[in-house]
C-alpha cells in the first residue's frame, strides 16, 4: 500500500493516545469515589507535594497553558479543594493552596496508584516494564517538549 507511513498501526501517537484514555479510564472509579475528576487529581498531586504553587508553576508542571488550568482551578475553588490568592510580593501571581478538605482527600488519595498497578499489573505486563515505559515517555517528554523550545 501506497502511504504506509499513514497507517495507523504504524504510529507511535496512536497507542500513546490510546493508552491515556484507558489509564484515565481505570483511574475514573478511583476518583469517583472522591468527587474529583483526573486533571483535578493531576493538579491535587502537584499541591499535595508542594503546597502554595503559584499557577503558571502548576501549568508548567502539568504541561498546560495557564489559560487551561485557571477554569479547572476555579472549580476545584467553588468545591473548596484549595484557594487561590494574589502573591503578597508580587500580584501579578496568583498563588494556590490546599484547604483542610484538599490535604484530607490526600489521605483518601493515598492508595489509587497501588490499586491502579494492581489492576494493570494482573493482566500480561509486569511492574518492571510499567516502569520501564514510565521513563521512556518521560525520556519521550522531555525531547518534545525541548523541541518546542
């Protein structure tokens, strides 16, 4: 066939793609159960390791545009996960923190990625090649995102 470089088995997009929709799939009950959705969770993690983050340094950590995260931050706001507040030093940042309820669901978060892992590592994959893909997409990552620079 003429064009095989536009098969869809013969690219690498595709089974990335594919595998995040399932990953965030499995994560779904998980956080169900805590009342947060996954990019919620994604910006509960970055917090729950460094609390009082300005918003830019949550976006880039993330990598999203902070035009992305101010809508998500707002509604975790309105749920009272965390608050947003202008820096003392500088107001031209904003700065996010935990409230009592968001350092509590830490708590409740804490075994999601065993039982994720559980649930993945049942199947033919062994933890060792789960954490042999985590760090070449990390490898992959950290090239794009260079080449975008």
């Amino acid at each position: 066939m003429a064009f095989e470089q536009l098969k869809l088995e013969n690219q690498i997009c595709f089974p990335v793609y594919a595998a995040s929709r399932l990953i965030t799939r499995a994560y779904q009950p998980h956080l169900d159960a805590l009342g947060i959705t996954y990019p919620q969770y994604l910006v509960m993690m970055v917090l729950w390791e460094t609390d009082g983050l300005p918003v830019n340094d949550i976006a880039e950590k993330l990598i999203l545009n902070t035009n992305t995260i101010t809508p998500l931050l707002k509604r975790m706001e309105q749920n009272e996960l965390l608050i947003r507040k202008r820096s003392a030093e500088d107001e031209r940042k904003v700065i996010v923190s935990l409230t009592e309820k968001g350092r509590v669901l830490r708590e409740k978060a804490a075994d999601i990625p065993a039982k994720l892992v559980g649930d993945i590592g049942n199947g033919d994959i062994r933890v060792e090649d789960i954490v042999s893909m985590k760090q070449t997409l990390l490898k992959l990552i950290q090239s794009l995102s260079e080449a975008e620079s």
